[in-house]
C-alpha cells in the first residue's frame, strides 16, 4: 500500500513540474450563484475570477442580429436563435432574471479584460452564404469596437466558417471543434491554417495521437469538457494546451495544488470539487 502511494505522489510531483493547461471558461462563469450561461455576467464573473479565456456561442437572428447563445432552441419558449427576430428573442427572461445579449453587449464587457482571450463559437448556420454574412457582420463588429484580433480565438463546428475568417481576416486565431470520433488527420486542418483543435474527451482520450500530432505541427489543443481532475491530470501528462471547463473555479483551485504537489494526500486526490456544494466532478455534460 506504501509503495502505491508513493508512485501515486511521484506522479503528482511530475504533474506540477510540467507545463500546465490552461483554463478556459465554458459559457463564462455561469455555476456562479445568481449567474446564468452566456450572459454579461457570466463572462464578468469569469473575467473576474482570472481564466485565460471565455468561451461563448454566436447565432445570428432571422433579423441578422448577432446574439450570445447557444441554440438553437431558446428554453421552452419555443424561439429559434436563428429563425426569430431579435426583439422576440431579447423578450425571453432567463434564470435569475438575466437578457440574452447581443454580440455588442457581450464584446463591450468582454473589452474591459484585454488580458482575458474571448474565444467565440460560430454555431453552424443553414447555408454558406449564410454563414459567410455571419463571419462579416463579426469581424465588422470586432473593427467598430476597435478591439484588436489578437483578444479572439474563433471556433467552430464549420469547415466553411473557418475558411471564411482565414480568406477575410488572414491573422485571426482559427480553432475547430469536432465530437467526431472519425476526425480528419490533424495535418489537414494544419494545411488549412487552422491554430488549435478542440475535441471533447471522448475523441481526444481515445486518440491522443490527435494531440502528440498538433504538437509536432505547432498546433494548440482544447479538452472539453474539463471537469475531472483525472481529466486534467490527462491534459497535462499529454500536453494539451487549454482545458474547457464549466467548473472553473475548480479546476484553477485543483491545477494550483498539482503545481504545488499537494493534488493528493495518502494516495488520493486532493479535489475542492468534492467539497463545493454547487460543483461535480463529472463530465455528464459535453455539448458545445
């Protein structure tokens, strides 16, 4: 037994000597009391909590406004965030009484923190035409703002999407997401100019190929989603660079103990998540 917990340590002390990934926000801060997903307040709870990034999902109206959500179906109310107007949409009260806000809303906030990467999902739209009026109207909105391209890392289920920044906006951070355990080979989307892949845990843990290749090619990598520490201990063994997480808190707190070589004690790990009466370890939830 003796022996079990020193290798278990051991490995703890290698844990925190190697480079660790780092925290991105999944929907802003939103497990946060009186906070709700993809919300101003989300993403000024996480700005203030201090993450390297905040992710959030963008659709773009039958009004071809830009909201902040993640959709398509809007609760129960029986909205589309891609087939209602705006004012139908900015109609619905969320929990704990929060709006869902427009892009410029949630970008004005996001301005305050230039230290705090905003990095914005582009849900998959009906056509590519479509789709191309949506990375427009974005990047137009991103030069109104006068924030600079380097605070963003766009990301998105569609090829067509990330091929659209690159032909518009040649310097901006690309990133694809994908569940697809049959994914393309990471030297294609190398070949793109794709910056960073993000697969969930399913796809990436059964295939950390995925990311030893992306490593090789000077690409970045997501883990999603984040919530274990056993997940973590994987992301940093394997060299990922960015964990998504909806329990940021958590995993700051958790990763901060791997550095100082207090992430186990007799042979256990040391997790705050266990301790957190609003936090769970588990990974049940996975959609992006």
């Amino acid at each position: 037994m003796k022996k079990i917990i020193l290798i278990l340590c051991a490995s703890c002390l290698y844990l925190g000597a190697v480079a660790q990934p780092k925290v991105v926000s999944h929907r802003g801060f939103y497990r946060s009391e009186g906070s709700y997903e993809n919300t101003v307040n989300s993403l000024a709870r996480a700005q203030k909590l201090g993450v390297a990034g905040v992710e959030f999902d963008v659709n773009m109206t039958a009004d071809d406004s830009l909201i902040v959500f993640h959709g398509p179906k809007i609760l129960k109310t029986g909205l589309d965030a891609q087939k209602n107007n705006y004012a139908e949409i900015r109609a619905v009260v969320l929990p704990n009484g929060h709006q869902i806000p427009s892009l410029r809303e949630f970008l004005l906030q996001g301005k305050q923190d230039p230290n705090t990467t905003l990095v914005m999902e582009i849900k998959k739209h009906p056509t590519k035409a479509r789709e191309t009026q949506v990375v427009t109207a974005i990047l137009a909105l991103v030069k109104e703002l006068d924030m600079p391209i380097s605070q963003f890392q766009f990301i998105s289920f569609s090829e067509w999407v990330l091929r659209e920044f690159k032909r518009l906006c040649p310097e901006a951070y690309l990133m694809y997401v994908s569940s697809d355990i049959n994914e393309k080979p990471v030297s294609y989307y190398h070949d793109l100019g794709i910056k960073c892949l993000s697969y969930n845990l399913n796809v990436m843990m059964n295939n950390p190929q995925f990311v030893s290749d992306a490593n090789k090619c000077g690409m970045e990598t997501t883990l999603w989603m984040s919530n274990d520490p056993e997940v973590i201990d994987w992301a940093i063994r394997h060299e990922v660079t960015y964990v998504s997480t909806d329990i940021p808190d958590v995993i700051k707190n958790y990763l901060a103990s791997v550095k100082d070589g207090k992430c186990c004690k007799d042979g256990k790990h040391n997790c705050d998540c266990k301790k957190g009466k609003n936090h769970s370890c588990g990974n049940k939830k996975q959609g992006k």
